[in-house]
C-alpha cells in the first residue's frame, strides 16, 4: 500500500506521530545522530521516520519511542480489552443460551 492509498486520518495520526518523535528528541536536546546512534539505525532513517516516509519499519518506531523513555505509550495501541467493538462482534456469536448437558454412558456405573 503507497502514501496514496491510506485514509486521509491514518496520514494525518502518522504525520503527528513522526512531529511529536521529533519534539520529544528536540526536549531532550539529542540530534538526530544522538538519537539514531542510541537506537542503532542510520540518520537517514530516523529523518524518515520524523517526516513520516512511507516505508519506515513499525519496528524502527517503537524502538525510537523506547529510546525516548514513550514505550509506554504504546500499551493502549490495539489494547483486546478497549476494543469495544470487537468485543461485541463476538458475544454476538455466542451461543445465546447453553445446550442441555448430556449424561455420559457411565454416569451410573460403579
């Protein structure tokens, strides 16, 4: 999938991810060599990834967010419990009331 094909919200939640990247680098006085130093990747991706390139592995992210000390940001990202929506999809499958419980063969067997 290219830049062009993502919704128009998704490219704007992930232009406001690689701005607040680069702020949270920026208060923490690194540069962009400090910063992809620590991370073990090349400046050109970390620039990337501030510019919101498409192309820029998921991986990169959040090992840039660790290095920031935001990795804990990220435990609300697709979180089962928040997910109401779903949640409600599959009660909707479940049986709506349960089976009569069957005797097994040997129930009276001793």
């Amino acid at each position: 999938m290219s830049r062009l094909d993502i919704p128009v919200r998704v490219a704007e939640q992930v232009t406001q991810l690689g701005h607040r990247i680069r702020l949270a680098r920026i208060r923490r006085g690194w540069s962009v060599a400090d910063l992809a130093s620590k991370v073990g990747i090349n400046r050109n991706t970390l620039t990337a990834l501030e510019l919101c390139k498409a192309g820029t592995a998921l991986g990169v992210c959040f090992t840039v967010l660790w290095a920031l000390g935001l990795d804990r940001t990220l435990d609300g990202v697709a979180d089962p419990d928040a997910d109401l929506h779903g949640k409600a999809l599959e009660a909707a499958r479940r049986p709506s009331r349960a089976g009569k419980p069957r005797k097994a063969s040997n129930d009276y067997d001793f």
